[in-house]
C-alpha cells in the first residue's frame, strides 16, 4: 500500500530516513550525522511540509518518496522528487515503482514536470527512473562529496501533457 504520511508517521519515516542515510551516504545532500540529532518534531514537520510517500507491507514502512513544489514565481510549474529510498527486503518487488508512480501520478495533478537528481553511479536506480518515464537532461560533475570523494548526478525530469512534449 501506498499512502501520504502523517504527523502521526514521524517516527516510522524517521527510523527509515535514518536508514537510507546511513546505509547510501552518497546519494544523499543531507547526512545521517545531521538528522541523527534531529527531534522527532523535526520530522513530523518534515511530513508536513512536503508530500512523503510511503510504501507499506503489513504494517511495515518499506519504502519512502518525497514531493516538494520548487518555489518561486517563475519555477512553481516544477516539483523535485526527492528522499527516495527502499529498503533492502523490498528491492526488486516493484515498490519502488509503485512509489515513484504514485509522486508522479500526484505530482501530474499540480505542476508540469517532475525532475530528480540521482548519483550517477546508481544503475538500478537510473533503470528504475527512465522505466518510470523520467528522461536525462544534464549531469551535475561533483555535485555530492562524501568523504572526500566526489559524486556526479544525473538529472531527469519526468514532462506532463503537451508543455513537456
């Protein structure tokens, strides 16, 4: 199942994003040192701040997704897809799929393009995106350091109706 996390959520996304953090420090902007510290308020208004998609299997949270509208006069008809992490035991079971469908299918509703950013070195998660309908369209060189090594992403965006065709 897939659903908007709540308030009520805060402290299952917390254990997750943790997680994601923790387990693939490369592919995020933040860092598991960062949040770690983090009050569970922060996180409660994480989810309400922006739309966080999460994927259930019995009761468990397997799988996260964020949507957040880019602000600004010119850019609003833009949102990022961003946070997306599943876990391990869920890999290879179309969760991350079903959630990068459901940020599309609700960001299809309110903007004209959806974009991403992903390490360049993530294939599974590149195949993942491009089977979704995301297109490359620029490579950022050395936009994530962790650890003193740097990281390249590929940026993609997922066009709406006839504005993105």
């Amino acid at each position: 199942m897939i659903r908007l996390l709540t308030p009520a959520d805060a402290m299952l996304y917390r254990e997750i994003r943790l997680e994601a953090l923790a387990a693939h420090p490369e592919a995020y902007s933040s860092t598991f040192a960062r949040e770690q510290g983090k009050p569970l308020a922060w996180f409660e208004e994480r989810v309400t701040t922006s739309d966080v998609f999460g994927a259930f299997h019995a009761q468990e949270l397997v799988g996260v997704a964020g949507f957040r509208r880019v602000d600004g006069a010119k850019t609003e008809h833009k949102a990022v897809l961003w946070g997306m992490y599943v876990r391990p035991q869920a890999r290879k079971s179309g969760t991350g799929r079903r959630l990068a469908d459901a940020v599309a299918a609700h960001a299809a509703t309110r903007v004209e393009q959806l974009q991403l950013a992903v390490v360049s070195e993530n294939e599974a998660a590149l195949r993942l995106y491009t089977a979704a309908g995301f297109v490359v369209y620029g490579r950022e060189v050395n936009a994530l350091k962790q650890d003193g090594r740097y990281y390249d992403e590929i940026l993609m965006a997922l066009h709406f109706g006839e504005q993105g065709s």
